[in-house]
C-alpha cells in the first residue's frame, strides 16, 4: 500500500510540465502571425513612390545615333626623313676665305655658302693663258709654213723629208695648244669650285668648319636638308595588301605638334612582304607648310584605305557586350521606356562606333545608366547629348579629324 500511494503523487506534477510548453508554442504562434498582419498592409499601396526598386524609374543619359562620315585607316609608326640631303663638300684643297649662311639657317638654291681661296688657281690659270696664248701663234705660223711646203711638194721643189718635217712640227704644236686648252678649262672649273653653292632649298646644319681653316678636297663642311616634303617609311600587315595603293592620302601626326595631322600621299609600295614579320613597306611623302616639321621626328600615320560617306555612329559607351555580339539600349520617349536591341558594329575610333544594322539616325542610345536596365525599364532622361556631338568635345565625347572620324579596326565582340 504505502508503495501505490507514492506513486499517484508523482503524476501530476509531469502533466503540468508538458502543458506549459504547449501554451508557450501557441504564444509564439499568435506573435507570429501578429507580426505578418502588422506588415502586410504597407507593402500593398497604390502609391507610385512606395513601388518595389524594379518598377521605379532609372536615371539615364542618352545620346543620339548620328551620320558622318567615316574613313577606315590603318595605322603605322615611323621616323620622318628629308627627301633628300647632301652633304657639302669642297673639290679643290684651300683655305675657308668666308662662310655665308648661319647655323640651321633655310637656304636657297644657288645661294653662295663657301668661298675658298682662290689666289693659286687664279696664277696658275694666267700661265696657262699666257702659255696657250705663245703656243696658239706659233701654231698658226707653222700651219702658214705647211701650206707653203705643201704647195711646194706638188710642184716638186722641195723634198718629202721636208715636208713631212713641216707636217710633224705643225701637229705637235696643235696638240699643246689642245693640251693647253683643257688645262686651261680645267683650271676654270677648279676656280668656280672654290665657289660653293646650295644644291636646292632646305635647311643647313651647322658648320664644321671655321673661316681661315684649311680644308682638303672632300672633306665635310656641312649638310643641307630638303625638308619639304619630307617622307616617312612604315610596315602594314599584308592582309592590306590588296587595299593599298599609290596615290592614297595619309595622315601624319608628331609630338611637337599633338592637335595638328599633316597631310601626305602613298608614293612607294612594296612589292615583296617580309617572310619573317609578314608585313610590307610603305613610303609616304609628307607635306610640311611652313617646315614645322624637323627629320628624324618619330610620327605616327593614318593610310586612309576607304572613305565610307554618311554612316550611322553612336557612342562607344553605349554598347553592351553579351556572349553573342553587342546590345544597345534604345528610349521610348513617349512611354520613358529603355528596350534592349541587338546591334552589329563595323569601324571605330576611341570613343565612336560604326553600327551597320539595328539602329537608325536619330535613335536615342543610352550611355549611362544602362548597368541597372533590363528589357522596357522605366527610365528617367537626365542628359540629352547634342546631335553633333561626334564633332564637339567634352566628358566622353571625341573630336574627329575635320568632318571625318578616323576609324581605326573593326570591333570584335568580346564573347
């Protein structure tokens, strides 16, 4: 008996235990749902500024699709040459008597730059004239005695040895006044070499010599410089073989002058392709108004291959690579919607993008703000570019070559 009474008093207190933890998850049940019916209401408004962030309206910059003119160049580097330079050297040996031109100075053609001493060549030559002069009338009395030795050999009153004597005398004498007469000429020459004289314009270097300075027959004095045109040797790939030719136009561009191009022509091309870099030479001559430009400079230039007139162009910030070519994002203005449309590209320069097929002049593309779009986004214009923004400057915006944007390669998509 004793053991069954202390039984029935140890089950109560387990049932109150197991009731406790009943209510206490009821309690958390009604909180929960207590909470959810607090939040609903304020997540279902109509209030057009309480919508989820996919429904708002997104900021956008937009940019019109403009047509220029657009010109496909390929590019080459090389150094600026004088078309043709000569050194200055003298032919006779002398003394430097002066020097008329100063250090880097443009001379003319025919403009006097040396004169060396010609005191020798001037004594010399007046023997010779005195010498010709003595030996051109002895001739002239020996060529009388012939005739008369030979009127008299027909009439047999002298003999042949006679007249043959006379012819002798007469030959040798006419060929020293022949002799004579080229030293003579020669001597001429030698005095107008002392005498020198600009080959054509261009510009002289310094001088290596100083006045009073003996100086021997070939021996360098200077070196002129035709720097108008100048020219300019680079190498192209060969796949551009078939697109060069003679005649094309060039641009070239130098550090000394950055916001200046300098217009040439296509003079020499290459006839072979170099086996090891699979590249091919071109020459160019460059027009240089006003010699702005020095040889030796290092130039960069731009063979125009086609002029493509008239061609749609937008931003290059407005493309968007995918894993199949290049989107845009276009804006509806009527219903401030942005609509994703394919597009194919064609040439660029930095900054500007040729687009062959999906988009038409005037479209709005946005350039900024296009991350944070999908498909007929709600947007909001914030800037409006101008439509001759390919020939303005500014953030983002490029300046073209006059009214020509120079194109550089053609755009690959990344994918």
């Amino acid at each position: 008996m004793p053991s069954e009474i202390h039984h029935d008093k140890q089950t109560p207190p387990r049932r109150g235990r197991k009731g406790l933890g009943c209510i206490l998850v009821l309690v958390l049940l009604v909180l929960l749902v207590a909470a959810l019916l607090f939040f609903v209401p304020f997540t279902r408004t109509d209030d057009p500024g309480d919508r989820p962030d996919q429904d708002r309206a997104i900021a956008v910059d937009v940019a019109p699709v403009a047509a220029i003119d657009l010109e496909d160049v390929v590019r080459g580097v090389g150094t600026l040459e004088a078309v043709q330079s000569v050194q200055i050297k003298p032919e006779v040996n002398g003394r430097i008597l002066s020097i008329n031109f100063g250090e880097g100075d443009f001379v003319s053609q025919g403009q006097v730059l040396f004169r060396i001493d010609d005191e020798k060549i001037q004594n010399r030559m007046a023997a010779q004239r005195a010498a010709l002069a003595s030996t051109s009338t002895r001739l002239e009395n020996l060529r009388r005695n012939y005739e008369r030795v030979a009127s008299l050999r027909e009439r047999n009153m002298v003999s042949e040895d006679q007249y043959d004597a006379a012819k002798t005398e007469l030959d040798a004498v006419s060929s020293d006044v022949e002799r004579l007469e080229a030293e003579l000429d020669l001597t001429r020459r030698e005095l107008a070499d002392t005498v020198i004289h600009a080959p054509f314009d261009g510009f002289i270097s310094r001088q290596v010599v100083d006045p009073e300075t003996f100086v021997a027959a070939g021996e360098p004095l200077a070196t002129v410089y035709e720097t108008d045109p100048l020219r300019i040797s680079f190498f192209i790939a060969e796949k551009y073989a078939a697109r060069v030719a003679k005649g094309q136009e060039l641009y070239a561009s130098v550090a000394s002058h950055p916001d200046k191009t300098f217009e040439g022509e296509v003079k020499f091309i290459s006839p072979v392709i170099d086996e090891g870099t699979r590249k091919f030479r071109i020459r160019a001559d460059i027009e240089n108004p006003g010699n702005r430009l020095m040889p030796g400079s290092f130039a960069s230039a731009n063979l125009v291959l086609e002029t493509r007139p008239d061609r749609p162009v937008i931003p290059e910030q407005a493309l968007v690579p995918t894993r199949d070519g290049y989107i845009v994002f276009v804006v509806d203005e009527e219903n401030e919607k942005a609509y994703m449309r394919p597009v194919k590209t064609g040439l660029r320069q930095p900054g500007l993008v040729e687009i062959t097929d999906g988009l038409e002049k005037d479209d709005l593309v946005v350039i900024y703000g296009h991350m944070q779009l999908d498909d007929e986004s709600a947007v909001n214009i914030s800037e409006r570019w101008d439509p001759d923004w390919p020939h303005e400057t500014g953030p983002g915006r490029m300046r073209s070559a006059g009214a020509m944007g120079i194109i550089y390669a053609a755009i690959t998509p990344g994918g």
